[in-house]
C-alpha cells in the first residue's frame, strides 16, 4: 500500500508539471519550437527479483488507468511523460543487451567458420571412405540431415576467412546483427535492412514501405511505437506527441505492446546464448578430436602402405607391390567417426538461421540445439 501511495504520487507531480509545463527550452541552438526534458528525477530502486522494464511497465499502466479511453493518446503521453520516457529508456537499454550478445555470437560463428572448420578440412580430405564428405556423401550424416559435403566445407570457410582478413570491422552495428542471426555473406547488405534485424543491431526503425508499416519481431510491437518511444527516450517530446496525435489507438497499447516485445527479446536473447555456448563448446571439443583422428589416419596410412621391395647385388628387379588391404582398429574407427560427427556439427551449429525474416525464432535453430546438446551428452 505504502508503495502504491508513492507512485499516485509521482504521478500527480509529473502530471502537474506536464500540464502546467510540459517541456522546458531545448537550449539556444535549437529550432524554434523545440522543447527539452528537464533532469529525471532520481530512479526508485529496483526490489528483488524486479526487471526494469517490467517496473516502467507497471509505472506506465498506473498512469494511464484512470484516462479516458476516447482522449488521443498524445495528452496520456503529455500527462505522464517521465513513466514513458521511462519505459523508452528501459526497452532500449533491453535492446543494446541483446545486440551485444548478437555481436558476440556474429565474432563466434566467424571464428568457427574461419578457423575452427580449418582443421576439419584438412583431415576431411584424408578420411576413408564411408566417412569422407565427398561423391554427395556428408561429414557426419547425410546432405539431409544439414551435414556438410566437402565443397560446401571449403567454399564456407574461404568465404569467412575472407570476411574477417578484410571486412569484419568494417560492417555496420545491422550487417553484424544479420551476421550473427545466420544470414551468409553474399545476403548481409540486403538482410541487414530487415526491420527486425535492424532494430535489433542498431535501434533504426524502418519508415512505412508501399505494402504498409515494417513489421518488428512479427508484429509484437508496432513500427509507429517504437519511433515514439525513441523520439520520447532522446528528448525529442514533440515529434514524440505528433507520433502519437497520428497512431493514437496503437500508441494507447503501448505498455501491452512492449511486454510483447520484450518477451520475443527474452526469446531470442536466451536462443543466441543457446547458440554461442554450443559454439565454444564444440569448438573446444573439436581440437582434440581433430587430433586424435589425425594420429589414427597416420597410423592407417602407414599400415596401408605398400611394403618396400627387396633391394640388393644381383636381384631382379621386382614389380612396384601393390598397396595392402586393411582394416580400422575400433579405437581408430571410434576416434575418426568422433570427429566426423564433431566437424559436422560445428558446421551445422555455425550456419544455423537464427531468425526467419519476419523475426520469429526459427524451428530449425531450436531442433539444432536440443540435437547439440544431445550430441555433447552423449559424447560426455
């Protein structure tokens, strides 16, 4: 109760200020007309267990519940904008959490491609056959089951190394984002300008196109709020009310549709963790395994190799003997189809599409995690 009465309270003062004043002067060099928010008063602090977005959430609702349904929403925004711009705040600070994970996984997946698939390469050349990923055949399973053939093994791999000897640095925070949600090099310029993926790498919002607003995160929260919300979170409070005088129903549902919003963030915040974990994970159990089968291939190609002829004064000359027949030990079998499986997981793992282009998680991207995880669990 004593926290409910703190925040009617709150409210009250900024409703005041907002009515009676709602902006203070931008400052000399603004245009005219311009207005600017005066210092935020200081934060209530967080209790246990308590998200800040779901706090400016609460904050927000309480200011608008007793507003009439059939006043346009740029006088709820005027009358409550320190919850709003407190909202705006909280939902971007979610936002750049999740583009730094994105940036993180898009610097692990171009390692994994780059480097961590080198090895994999070398040996697949060498493996025998019914492990090796050539004639249509796959490292690790089949071409079906997302197993890699051998061209598909170097053509990635030649692809990412070139990407980060020349231009990794060089992409923008929205070609990084389309990178580490599984867009491949050759789509990162146009992959780039899908309105989720953009949102998600650099906070831009796409303006309405012919066939009507840009879709973010499948439509869980309209283009129309989140420009509001960032026009309301840098200062800009008119153009934040002109949005809201234009989209007065959708900017009414704001709170409802952020809770949406920030639920699809939490998504895909937790599959891109899924995902680079996995990455490390099998990277780091692949350097072994590629070891390991490279001593069992030595050890198999010398086995293999044809015996020496007799040399010596007098002796004819023999025809070259003709290579040996064998067969893999089990601890040789078991160490090569170890790494096979290994290889063609991280290539899977390193490939995979995170989002489709309306911004939903894919299906596939959960059913390669939960076969990973399996893998590595059963590898122990």
């Amino acid at each position: 109760m004593h926290y409910v009465v703190e925040e009617v309270e709150q409210i009250e003062y900024s409703a005041d200020m907002a009515l009676a004043e709602p902006c203070g002067q931008a400052g000399p060099g603004a245009a005219p007309g311009a207005a600017a928010y005066a210092p935020l008063p200081p934060p209530r602090e967080l209790g246990v267990g308590e998200d800040m977005v779901e706090a400016a959430i609460a904050r927000l609702r309480l200011a608008w519940c007793a507003h009439d349904p059939d006043s346009p929403a740029d006088r709820w925004i005027a009358s409550a904008e320190w919850p709003f711009r407190e909202l705006a705040l909280a939902l971007e600070g979610h936002r750049r959490d999740v583009s730094g994970r994105l940036a993180v996984l898009g610097m692990a997946r171009l390692e994994a491609q780059a480097r961590g698939l080198q090895p994999v390469i070398d040996l697949a050349r060498r493996l025998p056959r019914g492990l090796s990923p050539t004639r249509g055949a796959g490292l690790g399973g089949t071409p079906e089951q997302g197993a890699p053939r051998l061209e598909d093994l170097v053509a990635m791999v030649s692809r990412a190394a070139e990407l980060l000897a020349y231009g990794w640095r060089g992409l923008s925070a929205s070609a990084v984002a389309a990178w580490a949600v599984g867009h491949g090099v050759a789509g990162l310029g146009l992959a780039a300008e899908n309105p989720t993926v953009a949102w998600l790498g650099s906070g831009a919002i796409a303006d309405a196109g012919p066939q009507g607003p840009s879709s973010v995160l499948d439509g869980a929260i309209d283009s129309a709020v989140l420009r509001a919300l960032r026009a309301s979170a840098e200062g800009r409070v008119d153009e934040s009310l002109a949005i809201a005088r234009a989209h007065s129903a959708s900017l009414q549902d704001a709170a409802e549709q952020v809770e949406c919003a920030v639920a699809a963030l939490d998504a895909i915040d937790l599959r891109v963790q899924e995902v680079t974990w996995l990455l490390g994970r099998l990277d780091m159990r692949l350097g072994p395994a590629a070891h390991h089968a490279g001593l069992a291939l030595c050890m198999l190609e010398a086995r293999a190799a044809p015996a020496a002829p007799p040399t010596g004064v007098g002796l004819m000359p023999a025809p070259a003997p003709a290579p040996r027949a064998t067969e893999m030990f089990p601890r040789e079998r078991e160490a090569l189809v170890r790494f096979a499986s290994l290889g063609g997981a991280l290539y899977r793992m390193a490939t995979v599409r995170v989002l489709d282009d309306a911004g939903r998680l894919t299906r596939h991207s959960g059913e390669t995690v939960a076969g990973m995880r399996r893998l590595l669990l059963a590898q122990g």
